[in-house]
C-alpha cells in the first residue's frame, strides 16, 4: 500500500512538473518568427509616444516580464525588446497606469484590446482604426489564459 502511494505521488508530481514545462516552453516553440529589428526600427520612426517596459513592476515576477522600448504610432504599436514567453497574450490600452492584476482588474472593462501578441522579441501590432491612442496613457500585455500581468508602460 505504501509503494502504491508513492508510485501515485511521484507520478502525478512528474506529471504537474510536464505540464508546467509544456506550458512554458510551448509557446516559444510555436511562436512565429519575430519582426526584424531593421523592420521594428523603421515602423517606431514616426512614434507619437514612447515608453519602456520594465521589469521592476509590482506585478512582473521571473515568469511574468518584459522589457524594452514600445513606440505608439498613429497606425501601430511596435515594441523592442523582450518578453517572457507565454500563452495567450493580449496587448491593452489602458486609461490608467496599472502595475499588476488587480490594478488591470479594475480598469479592464474600459481597456482596448489592440490584439494577440505572439511573438516575444519584437512585437508589431495594427492598432484598430477606431482607437484613439490619446484617450489612453498607457500599454499592456496580458495573460489572457492565466489572468496574469505581465509588463506595462506609461506613454503619456
């Protein structure tokens, strides 16, 4: 009866550590390639605003972070630099500087959704023609399968 119940736990306890690493790892490698930095580059020139990505957020951690420079232009949000990889995440506008989830909780239901972010060394998204990106102050990416924060900055 003993060997049965650790034969259980270290099967199950194998089995959560898998599941862990295939949720990490898997979207690194199913990302598609990320934008050329030369790309990334050209399309943050006519930036309206600017911002960083850090790490040091409240609710950043060594699973949830990016870092790296984001140019909001009128057509495009571009961002250079990095992400930890993820699943399932979105980038906000939000009308209020927010640093973990309980801040984005509030504040969710006047977000914008910009779109799916799927890459995580250089993100380039098509902000929607009915957005204004005056109205908002700053930029986010969300977890969306986890309800986890993962960076933001303040643009303006």
């Amino acid at each position: 009866m003993l060997r049965l119940a650790i034969l259980l736990t270290t099967h199950a306890g194998a089995l959560a550590v898998g599941f862990a690493l295939g949720v990490y790892f898997l979207p690194i490698l199913t990302a598609p390639k990320s934008p050329d930095a030369a790309v990334l580059e050209q399309n943050a020139q006519d930036a309206l605003f600017t911002a960083e990505f850090t790490r040091d957020l409240k609710g950043s951690d060594f699973l949830h972070w990016g870092e790296g420079t984001v140019s909001i232009t009128d057509a495009q949000i571009v961002h250079q630099g990095e992400l930890a990889p993820g699943p399932d995440y979105m980038m906000y506008l939000v009308p209020e500087f927010v640093e973990d989830e309980d801040g984005f909780w509030a504040v969710k239901d006047r977000a914008q959704r910009i779109g799916p972010v799927k890459t995580f060394d250089g993100v380039m998204l098509d902000i929607p023609q009915d957005v204004d990106v005056t109205q908002f102050d700053t930029v986010l990416i969300w977890c969306e399968a986890f309800g986890e924060f993962i960076t933001a900055a303040k643009y303006r």
